[in-house]
C-alpha cells in the first residue's frame, strides 16, 4: 500500500503552502531523535515527515506527486529523505530549527552541536532545458544537449584568494546565516557579506576574479522518453556542478515541447480538427483522418452535426508513466459552399424540394409565436 503524504503531514489535499509548512514544523519538532533519543520508531517517523515535506513543500514536487503519486516523483528522478541518514537530515533542517529556537537550539541532546554539511559557493544541481517538436515528445528520441557547469577553480583550489586563504566572516560569525528578532520569534536569513560560505577573502585570485570556481562547457547526449510532456524534467545524474571535495551534482532537463501544426494535446489525449463537406456530413460518408501513426477511417453518421467529436481509443500518447495509451478526439468542421452556380442551386432546390422543404416559410405555422414576440414590445 503506498504512503499517503497529505495523511503523514495530516493536512487535507488542498492544504496551503504555509499550512503544509506549519505542519511540518510541529510534527518533526515532535519526532525529532534529540527529543526522543533512542526510539527508533520516532526517528522512523521523523524521516517520513521529511520525505513527505520533500515532495509537497515543492511546488513541481507537489503537482507531479498530485497527479502521479510517490511513483511519479521516482521515474522524474526525485530523491527522497527515506534514503538520507539522520544526520544529513538534521544538517538540512538545521535553518527551519534556527529560525524558531534561535542559534542555542540544541538543548534536546546537541541538535546545535551536529557536524554541518559542506556549504558551497554554488549550489551542484543546476537546470537546462531543450527544445522538442512535437512529434519528438510523442515518440521519444535521443538530444545532444550543450550546458555549463562550474567546478572549483584549479589556481586558487576554489578559495577564491590569491594566496588560498580565507577568513571568518565576521559578519556571521561564520555561521553563513544571520539572525535578527521579531517579537518572540527569530529569523534567519543568507549572509550579505559572505554569501552564506561563512569565509571571506582578502586578496582575490585573478582566474576565477575571486568567485572560487571557474565555468566548463559540457555535451551530453539525453536520452528522451516516449510520451514526455511540456515541463516534465529528466535528471542526469551525475552531470551537475563539481564541490570544492569532489562532489558532483545533478543536471536536470526541463523540457519544453513546439506545438504542433495540427495535433492539440491535453494530458495523453490528442485533438483534431478535420474538415467534412456539408454533403458528406449529410450522407455519412466514409472519410479518412490522420492519427499520430498513419491514417485510419472515420464513419460519419448521417446527419453529422459541426464540431461534433469522435473518439478513438488507444489512439493517442502514451503515457511516461504507466505506458497506457491515451484517446484522439476527432472534432469535424463541417463546410459549406460559399459560392454556388446555376445548376448547383437548382440542385440544391430539388434537394430540398424532396424531403417537403418549402422555399418560402409559411407564415400560418408561426402565427402563435409571431404573437407572442409582438407582445414583448408592448409591455
């Protein structure tokens, strides 16, 4: 049975932003191992409080979750806290905890006194997008794609100073964070001076103009699923920016798909609008219509009405996910003939004349209603 996120955080479905931020906070200030040291189902619970927040405190996160559940966020690539030991997950919650309790927090059994994880000068996932045609999102193909990314700079070993030395923000204390009060509560907010790094510099390097890292232009070849739709992201891993020790990080590919010409999708589902001639709406007529692998038939009955929709099942794109295949929706727009000869209009009439149309309407069948319009006008 997969795990209900909305149900860990207690929060209903269409919970707010901050809703789920607030229950966030109480529930792993309550689970927290340094206040429930060695209980292992709370520390069980704390992680699952994490990986729950992970997916619904991220806008993307949260929508793909909505739609696809856990097993969407798995095949875009999104990792988890559930694969995070405690202590990378403290380190990650040590701000939310800081901006609550202030710098002493650490009172439950040493939250304060954690080992942090390195802070980078830059963050090592980093975001590219690609352009497809529409047809290249349907079927899948493969993208070289170029991007940059940055690495640690060889001259100064990503210090940014001339003589590989930095000092302590004095600023922050190193912290990389500042605090300041409001009421009864502190914030905590990215130190101006330093940038969060903690370390300041004197004497800039000249290669990386003291920034630490230096910019590198990469190729790599992606491979595109069948069925990927506009603003869905693949991960690629290990192709992200590089940490001053060696540590890389990700590269996510945000697609973005061309509209096509013809075909309108929604979802999996595919829409088509396909023109049909007043006399072959009339008489249902076989037509032909072009699906996304070929053509196929269309049987209309007779007496087709304009923008009625037909649909064929199976017919449309298949799903990232589940691999199920979606509908085309055939919409017909029936024609008319906006210039008619001779003997075209006396066609028509004898047409007409056949099934007990009169030309000329007769006035006797609408007395009552002519009436009753009159009527309106003299109130």
């Amino acid at each position: 049975m997969e795990i209900d996120y909305y149900e860990v955080l207690e929060v209903s479905r269409d919970a707010s932003a901050e809703e789920i931020k607030k229950a966030y906070r109480k529930l792993a200030l309550k689970y927290h191992p340094d206040r429930n040291q060695g209980d292992k189902e709370a520390e069980e619970k704390f992680k699952l409080v994490n990986e729950a927040y992970q997916a619904l405190g991220d806008e993307k996160k949260r929508a793909i979750y909505d739609r696809y559940g856990k097993s969407g966020l798995d095949s875009q690539g999104f990792s988890h806290y559930s694969d995070m030991n405690s202590e990378d997950i403290m380190d990650d919650l040590s701000s939310i905890f800081e901006s609550v309790f202030g710098q002493g927090f650490g009172g439950f059994g040493g939250f304060g006194s954690q080992k942090r994880r390195k802070k980078y000068k830059y963050t090592l996932d980093i975001e590219t997008k690609v352009v497809l045609d529409f047809h290249e999102a349907v079927f899948g193909c493969k993208k070289e794609i170029e991007y940059t990314y940055k690495k640690p700079c060889e001259v100064c070993d990503g210090t940014g100073s001339e003589d590989k030395k930095t000092q302590t923000c004095q600023n922050c204390g190193g912290r990389g964070q500042v605090y300041y009060r409001q009421g009864f509560m502190t914030y905590s907010q990215t130190c101006e001076v330093c940038g969060g790094s903690g370390e300041i510099v004197k004497n800039r390097c000249k290669n990386c103009k003291g920034l630490g890292y230096t910019k590198e232009s990469a190729k790599v070849t992606v491979e595109i699923p069948e069925g990927i739709d506009n603003d869905n992201q693949i991960r690629v891993a290990g192709k992200g920016n590089i940490g001053e020790n060696g540590e890389r990080g990700d590269l996510y590919v945000r697609i973005i798909v061309k509209e096509d010409e013809h075909f309108v999708r929604h979802n999996d589902d595919v829409y088509i609008e396909v023109p049909v001639f007043f006399t072959q709406a009339a008489l249902g007529e076989t037509i032909k219509i072009p699906t996304l692998r070929g053509e196929d038939e269309l049987k209309l009955p007779i007496g087709a009405k304009d923008k009625q929709q037909f649909i064929f099942r199976g017919k449309g794109i298949k799903n990232v996910h589940t691999k199920r295949e979606g509908n085309l929706i055939v919409q017909i727009r029936v024609n008319y003939p906006k210039k008619l000869n001779s003997e075209q209009v006396e066609l028509l009439k004898k047409l007409q004349d056949s099934f007990g149309y009169e030309s000329n309407t007769d006035e006797k069948k609408y007395e009552g209603v002519f009436d009753k319009i009159k009527n309106w006008f003299k109130k």
